[in-house]
C-alpha cells in the first residue's frame, strides 16, 4: 500500500456501553511509531481529559468520551507536507476501566482529508489490562506462502502463474470461467471429467516436514461425490505426502499417503453439496496442533500432530483431480478459486483469514494484527417468527459496511433498550393481570421484533432491543374476541423504551 498524508479512526466501538476511554492512540508503520509529531484532531471534543494525553507515552493520562459521541466520533492525523507514512498496526493503551476500552474500530487514509479510502479494521481488540497497551503479532504469512493462484485471467485461459511466479498448466478441458465467478474477475472451472491444473516445479515447498503449515482454497461444487481440491498425495516413498479432498461422504477431510500407513488425518463435520454456495475450507497446522476452518469457521482439531511431510514422489501439485496416484472418480467438478499454501509459520495469519474478517482474494503485503478476544456479551435471544435475531454486542467478524447504523439497514443503536409494561384487563374487574400474547411491532417497516406470553401478573418485558427506535405493543385479548389493545410510539425520549443496566 502506498503513503498517506491523512489517517483516521471511524466506526469506534468500546467493550461496553459507557463510553470509551483511552490512554494512547499510536499509528505505526512496521514497528516504527509514525504518529509523533502527527496533528491529531477529533470530531468531538473530549468530555475529559485531553488529545495530546493520547499520544505522549504516559499510561496514566488520557482522553474519555461519553456513549453519545461515540456513535459519530472520528480521530484524524495529519502527517504533515512530505510525511506520508504507510500506517499498518496500532498500538492503544487502556485505562483502568476494561468496559471503557476500545474493541472495533475502522483504519482510513485519504491524501487531500476529502475523499477516504478503507485501510484495515481492527476488530475483538483484547484489553491489555489497565494503564497497559497492546501488543500486535505480525502476520508473515506473505513471506512463507510458496503458491498464491487468484485464477484471474480472460475467459477460456489455459495457463496460469501463481503469484510467486510457479506456473501451472491445464489437463483436459480446465480454463477460467469468468461466467459467475467465485470473486469478480474469473475462476478456475472443471468439469469433473479428467480436467486439473498443475505444476511441477518446486515441489520441496510443499514438503512440509514437521512444521507449521496452511492449505486452503474456495470452491463451488456442481457434484455430491467424493471429490480431490487439492492433491500431492502418493502411496508409496519415504515420508508423507498429503490431500485436501471431499470424502465419499463429501465432508472436506486432510489426507495423508506414503510408504507409511496412509489415512485421514483431520476431518470435518458436515458434508458440501452441489446446492451449496462457495465454500472455503482451511486446514492449518501450529506448533503441532492441526485445525480445520470451514467457512471461516472453527470445526476441528487434532493436537500433537508430528506427520513428516517430506514425500515429493507425487511428482506435481494438481488441484482439482487426484493426480499423484490417478483415480479419475475423484476429479472435481465445478469451480475452484484462490488457493493459498503456506509453509511455514502457520502460527501468525492476516485478519482476514478464517473465523475473522471479509471474504475478500488474499495478497501477499505483511501485514500485523492486534491480539484478538471472545465476545463480551452475546445476542440475548431469536425472535418468535420473524428472521434470524440482530447481532448487537458480539464481536464483529467482518469487516464494517458502514461507519454509521441508518434506516437502510434497520439498525440504529446498540441493541441495548428494553420494552416493557403489564395486560390488565378493561372489563370488570378492571385492571386485574391479564395473561395474553404480546407482539413488539417496530413502528419503522412495522417489523414484528419479539413476541411473548404476558405472565400472571400481567408482565411482559421486551429486552435487548434497538432502544433508537419507535415501537409499538399489540396485546391479544383472547377473552374477549381478540380484540387488541395497541400502545404506539414507545421511545426513548418520552422514557417508554428503557436502557438496559
């Protein structure tokens, strides 16, 4: 990435909902801190303490502002004439209070502070503990990755070089599709019929010994098969040498082979059928424990993992067909895109990879990330009868597709109101509890949000919910021919939605 005069923090998000104290905000470019002598400026003034506290090396002093100017706050730092730097970590310093720490927030650049471009999103930010700052481990995997293939290309090619310039040639009818791709541009795309792509050069880099390792690719299967993703499998030679394939029940599985017993090493849970979107499977290797990541996803695990893949008698790297010892049944079919494998230092990995961040094509740029941490609180409950419930307090998983929650999305707050109120009855004897169904309506769309049974007393609380909306409570009657009593425009500003403690 080039240098930028310009950098700014937007989408903040503390741990809690009291608002965000700070007692440092570093921009570094490599290790070297770049923010010094920096012009840094915030959208909102804050409520105490002072900017120039973040960035004068002292943990005990900082800057704190109020959950209300959270939402729209942004930091920006001018570098200065002929001080563009390329920001690539971070490092913040807390306060006393953990709820008041910074967990998400998203990284900018622009050259003229008008036009602004994403760089990175920091998300899940561990508290390093009080008067303390981070720590970021950085990710070498550019370094150690020995074939990178984005399958990019016109429509119908046949040759391809990955990007650390192996080249791969094509068997049977394999090409790039640009028609439908997995991501925009092309993928490679087979038949099933004895189509793969393969190099055979270079093959040591895929001997990986006893270390650290990744395998991983995208696909979209038009098949429910066994089927081969990745193959430089044997069975016969010294050492190991290994497979990523769908098994004949077509769940992804990591396959070893040699002169040695040959088998499944790590397998995962469930199967990939031809209905299924694009799936991507990763199966890493670190400091001995082997994972499996399914769609970003944690599902399986082997520890004291010690294989010794040193076996290069398969004679190639093939993806998309079984190649080192040929069996055509388990030629793959349908399209097969970004493949990554990386040998070596599988311990550190960039921040978009596996259970965190956007589904994006991978580069080779060293990149660092802050350590990350387990949600602090999550999602309450699933609505009765409506879509699948709001993720509000979890930590983000993807990156931020916007700075500010609007009305296009349905989401303005944070998830931290409540609703609540008693059914009594309106025949005599009046106000007596009512038992009865109670539907909250958001008055926005009227989306039905909740919906629960009022209980003996006539108490219904609705909690959790987005506390900048306007609702609407319909209570059933049912008693009394259904006939529903409505109470409309809850808010907050007339106090009929309540904060959560």
């Amino acid at each position: 990435m080039a240098a930028h005069r310009y950098w700014r923090a937007v989408s903040l998000q503390a741990y809690g909902v009291g608002g965000l104290e700070l007692s440092e905000f570093h921009l570094l470019a490599g290790t070297t801190r770049v923010d010094a002598a920096a012009a840094l400026t915030a959208s909102a003034a804050p409520a105490t303490g002072t900017l120039a506290n973040l960035k004068d090396d002292a943990l005990g002093t900082g800057a704190a502002w109020p959950a209300v100017d959270l939402k729209t706050l942004v930091l920006t730092w001018d570098l200065g004439a002929g001080g563009a730097q390329d920001v690539s970590d971070v490092r913040l310093g807390a306060m006393a209070d953990r709820s008041k720490f910074l967990m998400n927030f998203k990284l900018q650049f622009s050259d003229d502070a008008l036009a602004w471009s994403d760089s990175f999103v920091f998300a899940g930010i561990t508290w390093p503990g009080a008067n303390t700052k981070t720590l970021s481990v950085l990710d070498d995997s550019g370094s150690k990755t020995v074939t990178l293939l984005h399958f990019n290309g016109a429509n119908g090619a046949t040759t391809f070089t990955d990007e650390k310039g192996k080249a791969y040639t094509a068997a049977g009818n394999a090409q790039l599709t640009t028609a439908s791709p997995i991501f925009i541009g092309a993928s490679l795309l087979l038949d099933g019929a004895g189509d793969w792509v393969q190099t055979t050069t270079g093959l040591t880099d895929f001997a990986f010994g006893t270390g650290d390792f990744i395998v991983e690719c995208r696909f979209k299967t038009t098949a429910n098969r066994a089927q081969c993703l990745i193959d430089f499998y044997v069975n016969n030679g010294a050492g190991y040498a290994w497979q990523l394939w769908l098994n004949s029940q077509s769940i992804p599985e990591f396959y070893r082979g040699g002169g040695q017993l040959s088998g499944a090493v790590i397998t995962g849970r469930s199967a990939v059928t031809a209905s299924d979107p694009v799936r991507h499977v990763a199966v890493v290797r670190r400091s001995g424990r082997l994972m499996m990541f399914v769609d970003r996803a944690f599902v399986a695990a082997v520890d004291g993992d010690t294989t010794d893949y040193t076996n290069t008698s398969a004679g190639q790297l093939a993806i998309g067909a079984q190649v080192g010892v040929r069996n055509a049944s388990y030629d793959f079919a349908g399209q097969i895109d970004e493949v990554r494998i990386v040998k070596g230092s599988a311990g550190t990995w960039r921040a978009s990879d596996f259970s965190i961040g956007a589904d994006v094509e991978y580069d080779l740029f060293d990149k660092s990330l802050i350590a990350r941490s387990t949600p602090v609180r999550s999602a309450q409950w699933t609505p009765v009868g409506v879509g699948p419930a709001i993720s509000y307090g979890r930590v983000a998983v993807a990156a931020f597709p916007r700075g500010r929650k609007d009305y296009l999305s349905g989401v303005l707050g944070e998830g931290i109101g409540r609703v609540r109120g008693y059914t009594l009855d309106y025949v005599n004897p009046l106000n007596k509890p009512y038992p009865c169904r109670v539907v909250l309506v958001r008055e926005a769309g009227n989306l039905a949000v909740r919906e629960q049974w009022s209980k003996a007393d006539g108490s219904y609380d609705f909690q959790f919910v987005d506390e900048l909306q306007s609702y609407t409570v319909v209570a059933y009657y049912l008693a009394h021919g259904k006939r529903a009593v409505i109470t409309d425009g809850l808010t907050l500003a007339n106090g009929k939605v309540e904060l959560m403690p």
